[in-house]
C-alpha cells in the first residue's frame, strides 16, 4: 500500500503534546479518558476556568465519568490530583510525560465503580507494564452493555411496551431513532433493569434540561442505576432535591444551563443542613454576593451566611433588622465624625485668656 506523506501548514494556535504520550499512552487508554486528558492541556496555561463540572458538560459525561477519567491518569502517572480537607478536587498538576518515565501502572476498576478509589500508589510489577482500560459497571443490578443478537432484538421489538417506548423516545428526542440508538434505549429495559415508565421519565428529564444525545441520557441512566434508583418516584425525589436546594442557587448567581460542582454541593448542603437556612435568606446571600463583587461567589456568599448564623438569623425579618441597625449605625459614626471634625477646625485656632479686671483698670486709668 502507498504511504501517505502528512504535512501541515498552520499559523494556528496549538497545544503541545508529548509524541510519548501518543505512542505510550494514547493507544492503550479509553478513547473518553484521551479526550479529557487533551482538554486539560488545552485548558493549561490559558484563561479557561476549569471545574469537574465544566469538564462534564463540554463532553456530555457525568462528573463521575470525569473523575474516573482522572482517576485513571493518575494511577498511570501523568498527573496529580490534590484535594481539600472536605474532599474536594482542588488542583490538576499534570507532568511531563518522557520516555524516561515510563508506564508502570495498571488500572484496575474497582467492583463498585459507583464509589472512585483515589489510591496513587503504583503497583510497579513487570507484568503490569500495559495499562487495562476496560471499565464495566457492576454497581447493583448494572449489566455490561453488549449488542443484542437478531433474536433478542426482534423479541423485545415485538412487545407492544416497548415499541411505546420506543415511538415515544423518538418524539421526545425529535428524531427517528438508529439502531445505535434503539439498542441504547434497550439497554436501559434489559441492562439497567428499568421499567419503561422510569425510561420515559429519564429521556423526558434529560430533554427537559436540554439534553438530547443519547450518550448523555446514557450517563444519567447508569448513574441512577449505580444509585439505585428504581421507580420514577425515586427518580423525582433526587430531581427535586436538585431542584429544591441546588438550581435556585445557580439561577440567583446567574449560573444556567449546568448541574452544580462538587464544591458548590458543599457549600449548599452546608447553608442548607449545617446553617439550616431557607432558600429564601440563601438567595438573598447570593444576590447580595452580585451587588457587592459582580460576580458569583461561592465564598462571599458563604462569609454573608456565617455572619448572620452568628446574628441567629432565622427570617427574612431579621436580615431587615440587622440592616436597620447597620444603617443606623452608620448614621451615627457618620454624624460623630463629622461633628469631631467641626469641633476639630474650631479648637485649631489659638485660644486666648483674657483678665477682665487688669482690662478694666487699664481703661480708668486712660481717663
């Protein structure tokens, strides 16, 4: 077969990847694991603000996709992975990748991949020089997703539920379904287990948040099924413990169309459990959080909150009494400032004594 000569003639702007990693790494990984690992040197070293969950919308994945992503260049050794004292993700350090440095580490995933071991110590034994990249979901009643054969394809077709289903799916996503597609949904029935009354409220609640790919709905069905969701009604109580606590945040900093980081869960959880404040003062946090920096913080937000726990802050009321009493005292060190400074330039003026008696006797006198 001829060879092909590549050439390239760009003025583009690029990112650097190390020829080791392609001839080392690149093939021997997950292709989703690659994508992620390449997003993250194209995020390194630029203005791009980079989150778990950032990471998991520009692929479409779940933040535990991303982490396992992560997870596993880790273990391999390409990168480093540093969190706080609540366990979350702070820092992504990633190192040069040589051949002075060579793959030493393979993956193993754990039985319960619902649960991400974040375990660095590499296991340098010869035989584990090539790294096992086939990640399977087990969690619970999880199946391995394997293509149907003809007969158990046209024996599921052939229920009159399922092929509900599946003509609802169709008008849910806008479109005629492949048999890529068709499989996918078939799955979720004989993989996940799911009846068809929680698949058509899983794709009715991806397409209702705006997403519309199966690969994401795909996502969102394993990660309730690692969860043990197994009604709709199950599924409704997470969805509106979302909702409830989370989105009302996220629209009041002016923050749509994504799920909340991990970070920001804590930060949540602890106004809403830790403080046991209402929605009501947590939003009006956040909005005061945009009035006073212009943007969303997360931490501002949070000192607002510790003040007014301090203050045994319960209502809306007392946050208007408080201010009452703040604007009060402001009133006040206004009013005494500007009175020290009146009294202030009058006393510059040097003062003088005066002996009446003298000035009276100097005044006969002169007669």
């Amino acid at each position: 077969m001829k060879k092909i000569m590549l050439e390239k003639n760009t003025t583009m702007e690029v990112t650097a990847i190390s020829n080791y990693f392609i001839d080392e790494y690149m093939s021997r990984a997950n292709g989703e694991y690659v994508k992620i690992y390449l997003y993250l040197l194209r995020c390194c070293g630029s203005s791009l603000e980079v989150s778990i969950n950032s990471i998991a919308d520009t692929f479409e994945h779940t933040e535990k996709d991303v982490m396992r992503a992560l997870t596993y260049w880790e273990q391999v050794g390409i990168l480093n992975l540093d969190f706080d004292a609540n366990n979350n993700l702070e820092r992504i350090t990633l190192k040069d990748v040589r051949a002075d440095v060579p793959l030493t580490f393979k993956y193993v995933p754990e039985k319960d991949e619902a649960t991400i071991i974040l375990n660095t110590e590499a296991d340098t034994q010869a035989s584990d020089l090539v790294a096992d990249t086939s990640v399977t979901y087990t969690a619970g009643s999880i199946k391995e997703k394997k293509p149907f054969t003809p007969e158990k394809l046209k024996q599921l077709t052939s229920d009159e539920e399922i092929k509900q289903l599946l003509y609802i799916s169709q008008t849910y996503l806008g479109k005629t379904l492949s048999p890529a597609d068709t499989d996918t949904i078939l799955y979720f029935y004989e993989g996940l287990n799911f009846n068809v009354e929680l698949i058509e409220f899983l794709i009715e609640y991806c397409v209702s948040n705006g997403h519309k790919t199966l690969r994401y709905i795909e996502k969102v069905a394993i990660d309730w099924a690692t969860d043990n969701i197994t009604t709709v009604d199950e599924a409704k109580e997470r969805t509106s413990i979302y909702n409830a606590s989370y989105y009302p945040v996220l629209k009041a900093f002016g923050l749509s169309g994504r799920n909340p980081a991990a970070i920001e869960k804590a930060f949540i959880d602890k106004w809403t459990n830790e403080y046991g404040f209402s929605m009501d003062i947590i939003t009006d946090a956040c909005n005061r959080t945009i009035s006073s920096i212009s943007k969303p913080s997360f931490q501002y937000a949070d000192s607002i909150l510790q003040r007014w726990k301090k203050k045994g802050v319960s209502s809306l009321s007392d946050i208007k009494a408080i201010d009452n009493e703040h604007a009060q005292a402001s009133e006040a060190a206004k009013a005494s400032k500007t009175s020290k400074t009146k009294s202030t330039s009058f006393n510059s003026f040097p003062q003088r004594s005066y002996d009446y008696n003298e000035l009276e006797r100097q005044l006969l006198h002169r007669e």
